[in-house]
C-alpha cells in the first residue's frame, strides 16, 4: 500500500515553484501528497475534497483544493484536486509552502474516480502513471452522451477500460461503488472515502475519516454506512478480476422452465440473451406471447445444428434481434412504463426528495396521427389513415401536443387508461405490421443461412436498425429496407457478408442515411469496374 509521510523525490514537483537553496536540506525533501478527484454532477465530489481537506487540516497538514468543472450533460467530470503538505516541514524551514492550483501528468499520488470512463480518463490525461499513482475507481458505467446518442451501440468496451485503468496505475482499487452507496442510501463520493481509507492511502487512522464525516454534518448517518462499506471493499482488495460481464439473468422460474422446455439448456451466450428475451415478453405481454417467440427460435435452433460454424452466433443474434422486434414500443408500452412505481422511485432517488417535499412529475406526449392509429384495430386503423378528414381533425387534435403531470389523478388515470389496451394489443394495426414484417426478416434469414452462415449473421444484425417509435423508428425502417433491397445484388458475391456489414455501419452513421447512399454509390461503382 501507498504511504506517503516525508517522502523524498529526486526533481522538484512539476507545476511547482522550486524551494530556494537556503532551505533546510531535509525540507526539499518533502513533497506535497497529491490527490485528484474526478467526480459527476449530483455525486458529491466537492463533499469529497471539503472531507479530505478537513481530514488533512486536523492531522497536522497544510491543505489546498482547487477545481475545474465539467461540462454539463455528461460530456465531462469535474477535476477537484487537493495538495497536502505537512505543517512540521513548514516549521522546521521556516516559510510556507507554494502548492499547485492542478494536477500534473506524471505527478499524482492519489486518482479516484466516480465511474470507469472517468477513471480511463484520467490514465489518457497521464494523471494515473505505474510508478507511483494509487487509482481508485468505481466500476460500474454512467454513459456519456457521445454513447447515447449513437444511433448503433456506441457504448464502450467496459473490459477494456478496466485494462487500461489496470496496466496504467501503479495499484489498483476497483469495484462497483454505485451499488454499495445505493445500499447505504448515500452518494457514491461516500464510498470513495471509504476506499481511500481502506486503501492505506493516507498516513490517517480510521477514525480521522469518520470524524472529517461527522464534521462536514452532510448526511452524516447514510455517509458513515457508506463509508464502512467502502473501506471494507477495499481492504478486501475490491474486483481483482474488473467487471464481469454475467451470462446469468436473474429470471423467475416460470421464465427458465419455458426457456428448458424449449431446448436452450447449457448454450452459454444463447441462453443468456433467450433467457433475457423471455422475461422481457412475458413483461411486455404475456407468457403466451414468449412461447410463441420460442417457437419461432426452433428453425434456426435446428439451422445452427446444420449449417452453423459451431459458436451459436446466427441463434443468438435472431434470438436478440426477435425479441427487440417483438417488443416493440408503442403509445401503450410507452404509458405502462412511465406510471410504474420502479419509476416513481428512480425519480424521486435522483432528485433527492427530502421527507415532506412535494414531488410533481409532467411529462409530454406529441403523439402523431400514425401512433394513433396504430394503436387501434387494424380495420378502424387503416380506416383512419385513408380517410382525409379525419386524419385533417386528428392532426389538429394533436398538433401542440400535451403534458401529463403522472402524480396528479386525472394524469395517472390517463396513462393507466392507455397502458390498459395491452389486452387488445394483438389486434392493433401496429402488431400486424411488425409481425408480418418480422416474419419476412426471419424466412430471409433462414434462406440465406442455407447457402451463406456469414452473410446470414450480417442479415439478422441488420433489424438492429429498426428501433424506437416515431421519425427514429421510420428512419431505421427506411435504411433496413434499403438494405434489403441491396442484399439481393450481395447475395453472389464472395465477400457479400463483410460488404453488408459495411453497409450496416454506414447505415448507423447519421439519422437521414446519407453515409449509407453513398456507400451504396461506391459499392455500385466498384461492381460496375469490376
């Protein structure tokens, strides 16, 4: 473990003035312990640093923080960094310390960081080096908005960052922080005192820590828990092994007898996302509409024992793809999770509604005259969109939309009232839309998988372009259709599937699907030379 009491550096620390000649010899020496914390909004990083200052000012340290803020919306942390310098040193030379106002690539004791971006942030800024920085850091994922608005997945590769946060840091203390401060009902800045405490980071008992809590009297009580928590992790050496990434769904019983009935026993990632598709049915409908995704699964079970390279990617893939397709979100699925109760909870744990607040939720609807009728049955729907006055009246109906406040009476009814029509979901013009679509999407796959396994796998991925409701759902429909359209001119080509798969990728580069024509463009252009 770190310990850091009068620790003696060969170079003057970067950032800082050098201390004059006429200082006493052993006062040089002596270098500032040098932490950086990078924390997002609403997880208590300056609670953090103001604990941390406190902790230093009442154990015989000088102590400075400083910080620079993020920017707002998840595109960046805010950098808190704090210097503390022991106050015999200043005596013994006679003068105060100059400390540094921000931390220096290269020259950082102590990095703990909120989350795991954040933390492989700062091994990219040089703050984490493997000579001598301490990296403490939460595992789990808070995903920054260059992820989330990728119209593909554009998440990053958790293992990955947590390899670099491991290689790059002289040790490491890593494991998910959010869950143990939820436990504790405290924020996560918390827990990572906690483990700084358990690291041995700082020359400080136990006690010192929760007195700096006690002191700061912010939560004091829920703070102290998830401290104790905290510092257990990290004495017991936190996640060695980074985060696992489980093929186990915390399913009911009723979700794995009809997954073993169905044939999906021991077939690692395939019975993982058919475990997972099953409970999301049987939640989005009912247990009747799971079976019937099964069934539909038992081609391409018997296709992979056929045709398949032996990895179980083409079932798995069609089994992810179907079920995202079958649960589909519409104006009903959209009502039923908006009142939930999970919901209400998530709500009021994020705005951290004190007892005897007042919370008030409005949410807007700006539903267009195709979501209606598609909620409809089918016949009253097509009628709907093929009659001209009543498709005029609707759209002024809905032209300005509307805001539901979900904690009042009459706009929970509302919601309820629409979230009820999941009975009569089966017979809705939108449910004999997707289905039949769904249906052509699985006999292309399985013909193309009798001749070409790659290529197949490149056509099932490819529905992962239809998604969410509204313009999005349209826009992705249009480029799978483009894409179909394209696949017959593939289909004899020798590299069709990696073609495909370019295509696919051009298809997820914007929302209006100019990469994907112009990749179209170039793959006619390199036929028509070839």
């Amino acid at each position: 473990m770190h310990r850091f009491a009068e620790e003696a550096r060969a170079a003057p620390h970067p950032g800082h003035k050098a201390a004059p000649i006429t200082m006493d010899a052993q006062v040089t020496k002596i270098r500032p312990i040098t932490i950086a914390i990078l924390a997002l909004g609403g997880e208590g990083g300056g609670v953090l640093a103001d604990w941390i200052v406190d902790l230093a000012e009442h154990g015989g340290y000088l102590a400075q923080a400083t910080s620079v803020p993020g920017v707002a919306q998840r595109t960046g942390a805010t950098i808190y960094y704090v210097e503390m310098f022991p106050k015999a040193a200043t005596q013994a030379a006679g003068r105060q310390p100059v400390l540094g106002l921000l931390p220096m690539p290269g020259d950082v004791d102590v990095v703990l960081a909120s989350e795991l971006m954040e933390a492989a942030r700062a091994v990219e800024r040089g703050f984490v080096t493997p000579e001598k920085t301490l990296l403490i850091a939460s595992t789990h994922r808070v995903f920054a908005m260059t992820e989330r608005i990728a119209l593909a997945d554009g998440r990053a590769d958790s293992t990955a960052l947590y390899a670099a946060c491991r290689d790059a840091a002289h040790e490491l203390v890593a494991f998910d922080m959010a869950a143990l401060a939820d436990a504790a009902g405290s924020v996560i800045s918390a827990v990572l005192f906690g483990a700084l405490a358990g690291a041995g980071a700082l020359p400080v008992p136990r006690t010192a820590f929760e007195a700096a809590i006690r002191r700061g009297q912010v939560g004091v009580s829920s703070s102290l828990a998830a401290f104790g928590a905290g510092f257990e992790a990290a004495r017991s050496g936190g996640a060695p092994d980074g985060p696992v990434a489980s093929n186990e769904v915390n399913a009911s019983a009723h979700t794995r007898e009809l997954v073993e009935q169905a044939g999906f026993q021991n077939e690692g990632e395939t019975r993982a996302v058919v475990t997972a598709a099953v409970e999301r049915l049987i939640d989005y409908q009912d247990a009747n509409y799971a079976r019937e995704f099964l069934a539909r699964l038992k081609r391409f079970q018997e296709l992979e024992a056929r045709r398949g390279d032996g990895s179980g990617r083409l079932l798995a893939e069609v089994a992810r793809q179907l079920a995202l397709g079958m649960a589909y979100e519409d104006t009903i699925r959209v009502a039923e999770l908006k009142i939930r109760p999970s919901r209400f909870a998530r709500v009021r744990q994020e705005v951290q509604v004190a007892p005897g607040q007042i919370l008030e939720i409005a949410e807007f609807f700006h539903p267009r005259v195709q979501e209606v009728a598609d909620t409809l049955p089918a016949p009253v729907g097509r009628w709907l969109l093929r009659t001209r006055r009543a498709r005029r009246l609707l759209e002024r109906l809905l032209r300005k939309g509307k805001v539901v406040k979900t904690t009042s009476v009459s706009g929970f009814l509302l919601l309820y009232g629409l979230s009820k029509l999941k009975a009569l979901r089966r017979r809705s013009l939108r449910f004999a839309n997707e289905q039949a679509a769904l249906s052509d999407w699985l006999d292309r796959v399985a013909e193309t998988a009798t001749s070409n396994y790659a290529l197949a796998l490149e056509v099932a991925r490819m529905r992962g372009l239809v998604k969410g409701y509204g313009d999005t759902h349209e826009l992705g429909r249009a480029k799978f259709e483009t894409l179909t359209a394209v696949l017959r001119r593939l289909r004899n080509r020798d590299n069709a599937a990696a073609q495909l798969a370019d295509l696919i990728k051009a298809a997820s580069a914007d929302e209006h699907g100019e990469a994907l024509e112009k990749a179209i463009a170039a793959l006619d252009s390199q036929a028509a030379a070839a």
